[in-house]
C-alpha cells in the first residue's frame, strides 16, 4: 500500500535508505524510500512550487515506509549494512574483479574489460535514444559513449599487442635453430633407444614433409594463439 501524494505536487520529502532527506518528483520515489508525513494533516510533505520553496507545514513528522506504512523508523545503519552485502556480492560474481584476484597477468582480464566496455557503451546508446524520444538534450550521453567507444578500441589494440607479443614467429631464424636442435635431438634418442637406422631414417623423412607442409605451419600458428 503506498502513500497518497496529492495531486500537483512537484516534489515529496523523503528519507532515502542512508537515512538523508532529500525532495524528490513523486515519479522518482524508490521503495527503499521513506515518504515523510505531517503528525496533524496525515499527510506527506509536498512542494507545489519550484524546488528550494517547500510546503509550510512546519510540524512533527512521522515517518511511513512507501510500500509497509507500518514499520514507523528506517535503520540507516541497517540500510548501510545490506548496501555493503549487496556491494560484496556484486564484486564477487564480477568478471574483470574475479580473474584480477586469480591472475593479474592472464590476458583475460582485459578480454573481461573488454566485454565490461562494450557494455557500458550499449547502455549509453539507449540512454541516448530514450533522450531522442522524450525530446532530451542528448550531448552528455553522446560524449559519454564516444569516450566509451574509444576505450573499447584502445583496449582492443592493448590486448592485439599482448597477444602479438606472446606469440612465436615460427618463420624466424631462432626458430629453425631451436627446431633443428629438437629435431636432432630426437635423432640421438632414436640412436640411443636402438632405433634401427632404416626405421628412424623413414620416420625423418615422413617427418620432414609433414613439417614442409604449409598447413602444417597454419595450424602451428594456431595452437600457439590457441589458450589451450
């Protein structure tokens, strides 16, 4: 059951859930808000004027939950409380907060950053279109997503770079020298192992096309980019 407000007030006094009071438009009253009502009229404090010109009740006031009239005094404190739990639980199923505890170095945390921005930046575009349609300015709104915009496109050139950084250039000359010196490694443990010389000369030559392959190096390059 909520509060009556009477017809053409502009503004309400409340109690908001941090215990401050503030005068809000009767459309904007939350239900964590506690409407302020006069002890003599039964009625909420209201303004029918513009903000900064309130009502001249100037009685005793109780205060009437919006949605439970019957619980007569919020408890800021508890409010404060539930706010930190609600905060605490948020952190927790956070992405971006979440694989920063596990593994600052792991480049998921900018692909969560990432995502988290692109985010930010659709819910300004419907900011900015409910603007349009109530006849709005909607400048703010529109700066507000170019610099989102621009952050998703300078997180998305920081993680190419990480991931180019990371990777191995399998065409360089450091390569072919640490994969010949693989390579004869495996020949002396073919040796070593008694390998018949036949046998593990038929096994290089089979070797050596599967590597000279040029799909064999695609799919190299694959795995390296691979998180697997």
């Amino acid at each position: 059951m909520s509060i009556p407000i009477p017809p053409g007030a502009t503004r309400v006094q409340v109690e908001d859930e941090y215990g401050k009071l503030i005068w809000r438009k009767p459309s904007e009253v939350l239900d964590t808000d506690t409407i302020r009502i006069n002890f003599k009229t039964g009625e909420p404090y209201t303004m029918f004027g513009k903000p900064g010109q309130p009502s001249s009740n100037n009685a005793n006031v109780k205060q009437t939950p919006v949605n439970t009239p019957s619980v007569p005094h919020s408890n800021p404190q508890k409010n404060i409380n539930q706010l930190q739990q609600r905060k605490q639980t948020k952190l927790n199923s956070d992405a971006v907060f979440e694989t920063t505890k596990k593994n600052a170095d792991s480049s998921d945390v900018l692909t969560h950053v990432l995502v988290g921005l692109a985010e930010e930046s659709a819910s300004l575009a419907f900011e900015r279109e409910e603007a349009e349609r109530r006849g709005e300015s909607t400048s703010q709104i529109s700066l507000r997503r170019v610099n989102a915009l621009r952050a998703v496109g300078d997180t998305w050139i920081k993680k190419k770079e990480l991931m180019s950084s990371k990777s191995l250039d399998l065409e360089s000359k450091a390569f072919r020298k640490v994969f010949g010196h693989i390579a004869e490694t495996f020949r002396k443990a073919c040796d070593e192992a008694g390998v018949r010389p036949e046998l593990a000369e038929s096994v290089f030559a089979t070797f050596g096309k599967m590597v000279d392959d040029p799909e064999w190096l695609t799919d190299a390059k694959k795995a390296i980019e691979s998180d697997n």
